[in-house]
C-alpha cells in the first residue's frame, strides 16, 4: 500500500499544474479587452485634434449640415430620415463633440508631456553651459594670474632702460670721482 500511495502522488504532481520555478520569468496572461499601443493611439488622436481645428474641418461641418437640413426640409416626405426637430442630427453632432473632446485632452496631454521633456532638456543644457562657462572663466583667470608672474617684452624693456641708467650713473659717478681723486693727487 504505502508503494501505491507513492506512485498514486508522483503521478497526480505529474499531472496537476506544474510549480513556477523562479528562475524563469512568467508568461503574460491573456487579457479579455484587445491590447492596442497608446503611442499609436496618441498619434492618431493628434492627428484628429490637427485636423478638427482647422478651417477645412469647420467648412466641411457646416456643409455636411445645411446639406443635411436642406434635404430633409426640401425633399420628398417619403424621402426624409430626420424630421424638423433633427433630433438624428442633434445625436449625430453630439457623439462627435462626445469623441472630439477627449481626443483633443489626449493630444493636448501629450503636448504637454513633450513640452516638459524639451524643458528637461533645455533646463539640463542651460546648467552645462553654465558650469562650462564658470570652469572657462576659472580657467582664465589663473592664466591672467600665471600671466602676471610671466615677464612680458614691456616690463622687460623697462628693466633694461632702468638698468642701463644705473650703469650710466654709476660710470658717471665713478668718472667724477676718478676725475676729483686725480685732482686730489696732484
């Protein structure tokens, strides 16, 4: 018996749902609503949003509805499908302001969401710059520093004119005074 109840368990863990091992990742489980991309439902929204508020759009619109009122005053009894109130055009007219405006929320979000990121960018772009230009201006001025110990061809000039004075003087000097010792000689 024992033996039985064995096999009896390592064959109902053969059959029954395996464990998950931890090492593998899951696979995704199906989901009842279709999967769509919202980048390419974002796109299409702006596109729609573009074209809503365009001029063509507004002309198109009042066209499709004085051709809708006309024919349905004008026409043959038999031959109208909304009657005075235009209750089917009122419907008609509300279930596109019913869509236009989330579509128009979603585009304008992802506008702001590319707003914020090219602030992001600029923000970070404009702290490098900044940093680069404080790390220049250090730069400069210890070259400005360095330069002021470096002896330039003007100071270097003005040196040699002071120095040359000096030694005139001092052959001056030494002259005269050669000059008063052999009077004083004689």
């Amino acid at each position: 018996m024992p033996a039985d109840r064995r096999a009896e368990f390592a064959e109902r863990a053969r059959t029954e749902r395996p464990q998950p091992r931890l090492d593998v990742p899951q696979t995704r489980r199906r989901r009842p609503l279709p999967e769509y991309d919202p980048d390419a439902f974002g796109r299409l929204s702006e596109r729609i949003a573009r074209f809503l508020g365009t001029g063509r759009f507004i002309v198109w619109m009042t066209g499709v509805i004085v051709a809708w009122v006309l024919w349905n005053v004008t026409a043959p009894e038999g031959l109208r499908w909304d009657g005075y109130p235009f209750i089917f055009l009122t419907l008609v007219l509300s279930l596109q302001a019913s869509y236009a405006a989330p579509l128009i929320l979603l585009a304008q979000n992802r506008q702001v969401d590319r707003d914020r990121v090219n602030l992001e960018q600029d923000r970070a772009r404009h702290e490098r710059s900044i940093a680069d230009t404080e790390y220049l201006t250090r730069e400069i001025a210890s070259l400005r520093m360095g330069l002021g110990e470096v002896a330039t061809r003007d100071w270097i000039r003005s040196e040699l004119q002071d120095l040359t004075r000096e030694l005139e003087q001092q052959e001056l000097s030494a002259e005269s005074d050669s000059g008063h010792m052999r009077d004083a000689d004689r």
